[in-house]
C-alpha cells in the first residue's frame, strides 16, 4: 500500500459504502494509519491509496501516542455544519502544496467505528477541517476544487509539476504505463 499523487485516476473515483466490517477493513485501516503517520498527515482516505471504499483514518494531533485523537470512519456523513472559515491546506496526495480553503467552522459528522458502531462528533476548526477535506475525497473531490480564485492561480505551477512526475513515473515504471491522469 501506497499513497497515490496527484493526477492519478484513482482520487477522482468516487468510493463505495463499506458494505461489512471485516479483517480486511481492519487490516486496511491499520495500514492505512501507519502510512498517514510515516507522512506526517493529519487524515488519510482510502481513495488516496488506491483503495474505493468509505473509509478515512485521522489523527487530529498528527501524534501516534495521542490515541484519545485518533479516529477511524466507516461510511461517515457530514449531518451538520454551521459557519465558514479560510484557512491553509494541505494534502498528503499534494505534497508540499499549502492554500487556503474556505470550510466550515463547525460539522457534526456521523460514522461507523472498527467495532461497527455507530458515533457521533462535533467539533470546529482544525479537526472539523480535516473530516470536511477527508470526506471530500470518498466523492472524488480534492481540496485544489475548493480553493478561491487565489489559491487556484497559487497552485498553478505546483499542479503542473505534479502532472510532469505523473508521466515520469510512468515512463520509469512505478505507475502503469496505459494509467490516463483525472485532473
Ligand atoms: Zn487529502
């Protein structure tokens, strides 16, 4: 497992509900929190390592000590939000790229646990922005969608650079030759 960058196909696909909760699912999500945490990220959604399935794991500390802020989510859903705010982005499928992005200061969010169960969580700022972003990606939305006119030109050259590695790594073989870039 991998994270998959910026064009590639695979975080463009929108992601279906996870339909039972398995050894499989687990051993995603386990593998899935290892890999956020060797980036440094705050969140990691499945379509970010090539996987289609509803399923984010998020660390609002960014601290693999800190399990109190550690989250996994099945199937989640944004049932509430209120407010706006800009603030810097980033993204572990657009490394090294930080603009501001409008979101909403506070969500109330639903999902499915690794036990099954079904939580609930409100919260504001930084971890609301990061379950927005996260969930964004199970319907093919990236955060470069959702940033202002400024930010859209500020990233410009960054995108351009991310879509030159794309073909190189084809060309060298890390990706499939044939993989066609969604921008
Ligand atoms: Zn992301």
């Amino acid at each position: 497992m991998k994270i998959v960058k910026y064009p590639h196909p695979a975080l463009r696909a929108a992601a279906q509900p996870v339909m039972a909760i398995d050894k499989d699912v687990e051993l995603a999500a386990g593998r899935m929190l290892d890999l956020m945490y060797k980036h440094e990220g705050l969140g990691l959604a499945a379509p970010q390592v090539d996987l289609g399935i509803q399923l984010l794991v998020m660390n609002f500390e960014g601290d693999p000590a800190r399990k109190d802020a550690e989250y996994v989510a099945i199937n989640p859903v944004i049932v509430e939000s209120k407010g706006t705010v800009n603030d810097r982005e980033g993204c572990l499928s657009f490394p090294g790229l930080y603009q501001n992005v409008r979101r909403a200061r506070t969500v109330k969010v639903q999902a499915y646990n690794l036990k099954g169960q079904l939580y609930e969580m409100t919260c504001s700022d930084l971890p609301a922005r990061v379950w927005q972003h996260e969930i964004d990606h199970l319907a093919g939305v990236l955060f470069i969608d959702k940033m202002g006119p400024l930010g859209k030109l500020g990233s410009k050259k960054d995108l351009e650079k991310f879509i030159a590695d794309f073909e190189k790594d084809k060309k060298k073989g890390d990706l499939p030759p044939g993989l066609e870039p969604r921008l």
